[in-house]
C-alpha cells in the first residue's frame, strides 16, 4: 500500500492546519501537545503525520522522508527551496518580519545607504539581503531564540524577528522600527514524491486549496 506522510511542527502550525486536514477527510488520532509520539496516525490508513521542529519541516520534505510539510515562509527563507515544491500559502501562522530596536535607538540616523548596524537575529539569510538593499553595513549575529533580549545588553543594536501583535516587543522595551515582509505557512511537496504519489497527493493539495481562508 502506497502511504503519504506530511510533516508538521506542534504549536500554531498543527494548530491552524487541522482545519486543512479536516476538509481533506483527515483526523489526527493523537494531539501532539499531549502525546510524545513523534509519529501520529489518522483516520485515514494511507496518510501519517510526522512532528517535527519548524525550522527542520524542509529537511524532512527535501530528502523525501516527508512527502509534504508545512513550513513558514520565514523558515523557506533561510533553508532555500532546494527539491521543494511550493504550490500553496495557507494563509495560516500569520506574522511580519520586522527590525525592532531598544526604544529610544535613533534608527533613522543608521538606516541610509553607508550606515551601519549590528543586528541579532535567527533569520541571518533575510537580515543580510535586507540591509544590503538598504544600502546598509550590517554585523550580523546569529541567535537560535529570545532575540528580544540582544538589544537590551547591548548584544547588539537591533534584531530581526517575527511580530504578531508586538507584545513581547513592548514587554521588553522594544520597538518596531521596520516591516520587513508578512509571514504565512506554505504548503511544501517533495517533487519526486508529487510524481510518485500524485493519486494521493493531488486531492489532499486539492482540499487544503479550496479551504484556504483569505
Ligand atoms: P520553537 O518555538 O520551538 O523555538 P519556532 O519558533 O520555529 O520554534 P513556532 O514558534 O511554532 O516555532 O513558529 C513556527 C512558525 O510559526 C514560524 O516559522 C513562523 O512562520 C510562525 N510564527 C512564529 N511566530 C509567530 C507569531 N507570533 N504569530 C504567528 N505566527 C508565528
Ligand atoms: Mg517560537
């Protein structure tokens, strides 16, 4: 029998695509937030859910162990689209990409072309290609989490990070400065899987798009 297996990361993305998946006949029979399986079933024998961290969902897709996964688009950024088939923005995981800095930092006096900054983030790919078409030098410094605390110890200037309603911005004493880009989740299919498994892939892909919210 042939079976699909799609990749998803616990928290808001499994969250906001059950939704997806019910309209796609498919009900996990196990929550991940409760269980520690890593591999759940679903009502449907031929479709299997992995769990995997976010930032790994591509990986997992790439090298075809997953046939599909749903990752931010913050995350595509970063690995690059290699073997990925990106066919659908869910529209779900809703963010920006902004630069946020220690209230009271002059950012205008360093946001021109020659100005220089140093910036701490978890999106290194995306920070350097937007500074370079500012026309700014930047110093990157890579994190993996809690940026917001970078600027407040003088770690660095500024950080580039995702923002929904600016909460953990205002909690730390930080503000928005920059919008960078909206951020969703999108949909990735491994292209050799698509070919191989089209049968069972085509009409999940199907579902989801038609139950895409705007
Ligand atoms: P971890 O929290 O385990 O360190 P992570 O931050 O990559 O990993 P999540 O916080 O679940 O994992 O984020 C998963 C995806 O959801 C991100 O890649 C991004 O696309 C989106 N996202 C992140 N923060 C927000 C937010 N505040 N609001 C909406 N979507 C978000
Ligand atoms: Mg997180």
């Amino acid at each position: 029998m042939s079976r699909i297996t799609l990749a998803l990361s616990k928290g808001r993305i499994f969250e906001e695509t059950l939704p997806l998946l019910a309209a796609a006949g498919i009900v996990p029979t196990d929550d991940p937030e409760s269980s520690r399986k890593l591999i759940i079933e679903t009502n449907r024998p031929e479709v299997r859910l992995v769990i995997v961290r976010a930032t790994d969902t591509p990986t997992y897709v790439q090298y075809g162990a997953a046939d599909l996964g749903i990752a931010g688009k913050d995350v595509l950024l970063e690995h690059g689209g290699d073997g990925l088939y990106q066919p659908l923005d869910l529209n779900i995981a809703r963010c920006r990409l902004c630069v946020a800095v220690r209230k009271g930092f002059d950012y205008q006096a360093v946001a021109r072309p020659g100005g220089r900054i140093r910036v701490a983030t978890k999106y290194i790919n995306s920070a350097k290609a937007h500074f370079a078409e500012k026309g700014m030098h930047v110093d990157l410094i890579k994190l993996y989490g809690s940026m917001e605390l970078a600027p407040l110890v003088g770690l660095a200037d500024a950080i580039v990070d995702l923002v929904s309603t600016g909460g953990t911005l205002r909690a730390n004493n930080l503000e928005e400065v920059e919008d960078i880009m909206p951020i969703s989740s999108r949909l990735v299919v491994n292209q050799a899987a698509l070919k191989l498994k089209r049968d069972l892939i085509q009409p999940v892909l199907d579902a989801f798009s038609g139950a895409i919210k705007p």
